[in-house]
C-alpha cells in the first residue's frame, strides 16, 4: 500500500492544501530553492509541473505538526530576509519558532528518526541562515516522525555564518541570472537527482 491508496478526496486535499497560493516573484527566492539544486529551482520557475502526491505528502506531513505546535511559542513563523547585495535579489524564509531558551529552532519531519545519525547539510544551513538574519546565537533542529523525535543543538559560529550567507547570495545571483538569460545553471550532483521531475529537461541540456 502507498500514499496513492488513500482515498481520492483525501489526495485531493491533499494536493489542493500544499499548492494553494503559491507563487513565485521573480527576484524573491525562498531559501529552499538556493540549498538544494539550482538546476531544478530553475526549471521549477520556467516549467512548472503539477506537484507529485508523494512529494505533496511530505509537505503536508510537515504542516500538520506546524499547525499544531507552532502556536505554542510566543514567537512562531519568524520571517527571515535578506536583500543581496549589489543585486535585486530578495532571499525569503520564515523560522518554525523561537524555543524557550531563545534557539531559533525548524522542525522537521522525517520517515524513521532512528535511523538518523545527523541532521541533513541542508537544514542546518537553513537554520543557520535563520539564526544569521536575526541575529541569534543558538540553533535547533528537530526531526519527528509518528513515533519519536530527535534534536540536534546547531553550532553557531559568525565567522562561518557570514560565509555561508555568501554562498547563499552567489547562489542567488546564479539563478537570478540563469532566468534572466533563459540558460540552465550549471548541473549539480545531488541525492534529489534519483526523484526529479526534470530529469528529462536536465538532460536535454547538457
């Protein structure tokens, strides 16, 4: 059995909950699109594809626990943004929450926690990127799945923080200028390569 079993109105919610108003600017990039390929970020933008159920799956999954605990903290759905320089880039996120102890935390969700030995490269990034754009020392990210959680204490160091936010930024001008002048990035390797819906596209122009 898979998520396709489900019954069809609930795919149809589904789908309909984790498209609804989605839109991209063209010189506002979300954060996610600059950590993972740029190539399909690219083609993301130009050829828009219906997204999969599964994939749709995993970002409903996430809401469900956003919508529940969020709330919970005094400051939730932080807002993180970043103008590049000597570029009209904009670079939007927004943070799950501020723990307690004042760690700027995500929360993610995961198949099966116990087989997680470390955070992904990507989400620390991320949060480290929340961390550097509102000037937060402490970072925080936890995995949870239908059974258990795992939390990883991020260690924040400015002196990398500020390298990071500029590969962030050259990364942005990358694409920007990819959309610009209708050229694909250059190809990255990436584990997201066994999934994307791209493929076809990506190979096309090589």
């Amino acid at each position: 059995m898979t998520i396709e079993d489900l019954p069809e109105t609930v795919k149809r919610h589904i789908l309909e909950r984790v498209t609804d108003g989605f839109e991209r600017q063209p010189n506002r990039f979300y954060l996610t699109e600059l950590l993972y390929c740029l190539r399909k970020a690219y083609f993301q933008r130009k050829l828009q594809k219906p997204i999969t159920l599964q994939h749709a799956w995993y970002l409903y999954r996430g809401d469900l626990f956003d919508d529940a605990w969020t709330p919970l903290f005094k400051y939730a759905q932080v807002k993180c943004t970043h103008r590049v320089p000597d570029a009209p880039i904009v670079i939007v996120a927004r943070a799950d929450f501020i723990d307690d102890d004042g760690a700027v935390a995500d929360l993610k969700t995961h198949a099966a926690t116990r087989y997680l030995k470390e955070p992904k490269p990507e989400h620390v990034k991320q949060v480290l990127f929340y961390a550097w754009t509102n000037a937060i020392d402490k970072a925080r990210l936890y995995y949870v799945d239908f059974s258990t959680c795992k939390v990883f204490d991020i260690d924040v160091d400015p002196k990398e923080q500020l390298k990071l936010v500029r590969e962030i930024e050259e990364r942005a001008k990358t694409l920007y200028n990819a959309l610009q002048n209708d050229t694909p990035p250059p190809k990255e390797e990436s584990w997201i390569c066994r999934s994307c819906e791209y493929q076809k596209e990506c190979e096309a122009t090589e």
